[in-house]
C-alpha cells in the first residue's frame, strides 16, 4: 500500500538507504530498505528508537508551546534521518548515508505526504 | 565571550530569534535573543529542554551504532531548532521564526561552530 512511495523515495535521492511509515508506538506499517554491498540498515529498530524521540519531542514541543511537531532531523557520523509527522498517530522516516543529499531527502518526503496521509 | 558570534548568527538568517552555547547538562554558557514586538522565547527553558532530547538522540544513536551525532533539528508550528553538537559536552543551538531560513541557519552554525569549539 505505502511500499510503491517509500521505494520512489529511497531510490530517487542521492544516498538513500531506507525508509518506512510508523506508528508512534513503534510498529511499522510499511518499510522499503535498499539493496547495498554493506550490512543492510534494520529501519524497523532505528525507527523503534526514532519513535521513541519523537514521543519525548512532542511532550517537550507541548510543554514549550511551540505548537504540534511537524519535522525531526539528524545527521551523525554514519547516518542522516528525517522525520516527518503524518499525523497524531503515524510518522514517516528516510534514512541517508552521511553523504546523502539532505536537501533533496526532505523535498521528496513533502511530496509524497499527503499522499500518504490520505491513505492512513 | 560567545556572545558575539550567537548575535551575528541570530541577527543574519531571515526569522532569526535566539541562540545559545549550553552544556548537556542543561546549563547555558551564553545565549542572545533578538528583541520582538511579541513575547520573547525562553531560550533558556527551550535549551533545556532540547538538551535532554539530544542525551536521549546520543543514547540511541550508540544503541544504534551510527557514530556520533552532530546535529538535530526539528520543525514545529511555531518554531525552527537547530542544534550542532561542539564537543562531548556542549552544543549550539538556532531558535528560528516557522518560516525562517532553515537553510542559512545551518550554514551559518556551521561556519561559527569551529570558532567556538576553539574556545571551549
């Protein structure tokens, strides 16, 4: 249902790795990961943790009263993510190799959003 | 000390609102905050805040194994946060209007970040 986005997604930006739509409570819905050379990435853990975050960031975006989370970044050493709330209940991640076009990554999740959000 | 380069930071990125150098224990070193016609935000609750997210992000990027991290940015209704991690003990962290320049933003913290990890 939601594989057909993810794959678009991952195979159209420069470094893409993996991607998948969550719920906050951690279960996936969907995931697409790409075929590499190297160990592949287990999106469904990172996206585990990532929910996690994501939970604690939306109490603190409460708490402060900066209105609803609508987008959560990260770059480390090995990997680049970006997150973006679809709705109360589900988000959508995209995970880069450090050298990843970032830009590009963030623009094509825009895009395929509110698809995904009529969908869920 | 660091005042001066958090001032040129926040006044030369469009929706520029506040910065700050703060230990990850949630102790600021030094912040600026523009003046505005509306309430200004607490940089200081803000960076507190965010710096227990960005312990918790550190835990999960080692659980994760992908490096360290080295930035975090979110994206809510109200408000842009960027945060570029200096060293093992303080970060740097952007406060921008929702439609400030979140690409200026970065470069800008990354262009400062060194200068200010020579002082730390």
């Amino acid at each position: 249902m939601f594989k057909e986005s993810l794959q678009k997604v991952v195979e159209n930006v420069e470094g893409g790795v993996a991607s998948l739509v969550m719920g906050f409570d951690g279960i996936a819905v969907d995931a697409y990961s790409k075929a590499t050379n190297g160990p592949p990435l287990d999106m469904n853990t990172v996206g585990m943790e990532f929910s996690f975050i994501l939970t604690q960031v939306r109490k603190a975006a409460e708490i402060l009263e900066v209105g609803a989370l609508q987008e959560l970044t990260l770059k480390s050493e090995k990997l680049i993510m970006i997150m973006k709330v679809l709705t109360p209940e589900y988000f959508l991640a995209l995970a880069l190799g450090p050298e990843g076009n970032f830009g590009k990554g963030r623009y094509l999740l825009r895009i395929i959003a509110p698809k995904l959000q009529a969908e869920l």
